[in-house]
C-alpha cells in the first residue's frame, strides 16, 4: 500500500500517483487548484460531486479533463425539461427476428457521468439518478443491473434563480458527496485563457496516467487512512454543532458526518499523509456541509461565513 507517514508528506508527494493528475489539471482548468483538489478527493472517496455555477466556468471542461486523465469511459447526459428517465437508464427494443427484447444500455453505464445542468429536467428525471448514485446499479422492468467501476458522477447545475430551473430534492443533495463552485478565475489566470484562447480544446490532447483498473484499490486506500479517536470526537462534535446552532434549519444526519470523515480522509491521502488531521477535516468541511445545511436566515443553502463560524465555535483537539 503507497502510504506515507505524516513527517515525510512534502518529500512523499513527489512520488504520489495523483501528484502528476493534479499537475496537469491545473494546467487545463487555470487558477483553480483548491477546486480540482477537492473533485479529485470526491472521487477517491467513492462519493459523487455537484458543481453550481454560471454557465462557461469550466464545469463541462473539469468533467472531460478528469476522464482523460484517469482512463474513465466517459459519458455527457444534457438535462432537459423533456428527458425521460429512460433515455437516462436505457431502453428495451423487440427484435423481431430473435423474438425477443434486447436492452439498449444508457448513457448511465459509463465510469464517469456528466449529468449537465441537472436541475434543468423535472423531478421525477432527475430522480432516475438516485438509485444509480446509491447502489452503484439500476432497475428497469423488474431487472436489476450494476453500472461499471468505478462509478462517479459530476453533476452541473445552473444558479436556482436561473430561468427554468427545478431546484433538487434534498433526497438527491443527500446523494452528492461535495458541492463545489468554480467562479470566475483570478486576473492572471483569465489573461492567460484570453491569450491561449480557451481551454477546452486541450483536453482531446491529455492522455491517461492512472488506469481507471487502479482506482477501485487506490479508493480502498483511501478508506483504510487512519483517523484517530480524538479525530472522530473532532468531526463528531462539528456533526452535533449543526444540531444545535441556531444558525441552520437543521443539522447534518449521521450519514454526512460519514461523508466528511471519508472525504478528509482522501484530503489527507492526497497530501501523502496515512492519518486525518483536523486540518483535514477544516479543509473538506465547506464543499461537504453546506449544501445539506440551510440558513436559519431566508432559508438558502448555508453560507461560508456561517461555515466558517461553526468551525471557530468546536474546539480542535
């Protein structure tokens, strides 16, 4: 197993297998390493990922780049209005000369789905998702299917005031690991998009460097970092913060105190380490919390202020 011990992180990154994937993506989606750092723990976490933005932030593009550089068979359902469920899931066709049904897979069936601007379809498509996302399977006609491993997927959606918009379910929030935002990009790195004239283009040329075969025993790394007793009473006590804060509607469910434990821990692999630390835990806590979090004020999705003053509110051990 590649693990490294906590005093020999900055020399271990040097020969850390997602060192050179984070490299090159920052040389694709520019000013933005916080951002493809978090996309990539998501992933090694085994959870699935939600962008919000604007359109023509790099959402689309962040999706392509991290298929290619991982060796993942890709992908791309554009959500619209009119999508049905099974033109998600898949299809069964008669065939007359066999006299029988063949099933016509899905886009779904993919190792990483692209499910663009997802709140743009209708609730009952949207939700086609959900046992995809959950049991890493489908059922359609009475038939249950497993869908390919690894499974991930990255979600877009539009702003919620946004013209023709479905906001999604808290049941399907639930079901995304992190909730990132891209934003517009620092000056210095517009002005070399301006120059280079995009992006998007140079993602045809990147070429796989993790086999997508590795990522199942590279997750199950993930898994097994170490978090020490007073590590979980530290992600314990922010879990019942939430509870008890006036600031939220309501406080985040056992399974998102999992959720936050798993993605500190990807957090940590990636910084070479074989044990969470709290700064771990601080670092993930934003794109994991608060879109199952609403604001006691107006009712939106929690804001990073109202994030960061419930960490200055739990003592670090």
């Amino acid at each position: 197993m590649l693990m490294f011990s906590a005093t020999n992180s900055v020399s271990a990154n040097h020969r850390h297998p997602f060192a050179a994937v984070l490299d090159q993506a920052s040389q694709v989606i520019l000013g933005k390493p916080t951002e493809i750092r978090q996309a990539i723990a998501c992933l090694l976490a085994g959870g699935h990922l939600l962008i919000e933005d604007l359109p023509g932030m790099g959402k689309t593009t962040l999706a392509h780049m991290l298929a290619r550089l991982l060796g993942l068979q890709f992908s791309r359902i554009q959500f619209t209005s009119d999508l049905l469920p099974a033109d998600i899931t898949g299809v069964s066709v008669y065939e007359r000369e066999q006299n029988q049904f063949r099933f016509i897979p899905g886009p779904v069936f993919a190792q990483l789905v692209l499910a663009d601007e997802i709140n743009r379809a209708t609730p009952k498509t949207q939700s086609a998702l959900l046992e995809a996302m959950e049991e890493g399977q489908v059922t359609i006609e009475g038939q249950t299917r497993p869908l390919p491993t690894p499974f991930f997927v990255i979600a877009t959606q539009n702003p919620a005031h946004q013209i023709g918009t479905f906001p999604l379910p808290e049941s399907q929030l639930d079901r995304f690991l992190m909730r990132i935002e891209l934003g517009y990009p620092d000056r210095q790195a517009e002005r070399a998009l301006l120059a280079s004239g995009g992006q998007r283009q140079q993602t045809e040329t990147l070429s796989s460097l993790i086999a997508a075969s590795d990522l199942p025993r590279l997750q199950s790394e993930v898994a097994s970092v170490r978090a020490a007793a007073p590590l979980i009473d530290y992600v314990q006590a922010l879990v019942e913060a939430t509870r008890s804060s006036p600031a939220f509607q309501h406080g985040l469910s056992p399974r998102a105190g999992l959720a936050l434990l798993a993605a500190a821990r990807a957090w940590a692999w990636l910084a070479g380490r074989d044990m969470v630390l709290p700064d771990d835990v601080q670092a993930v806590l934003p794109p994991v919390a608060r879109h199952r979090l609403r604001s006691a004020q107006g009712g939106g999705h929690a804001s990073a202020e109202e994030i960061a003053t419930l960490l200055r509110s739990v003592a670090i051990p």
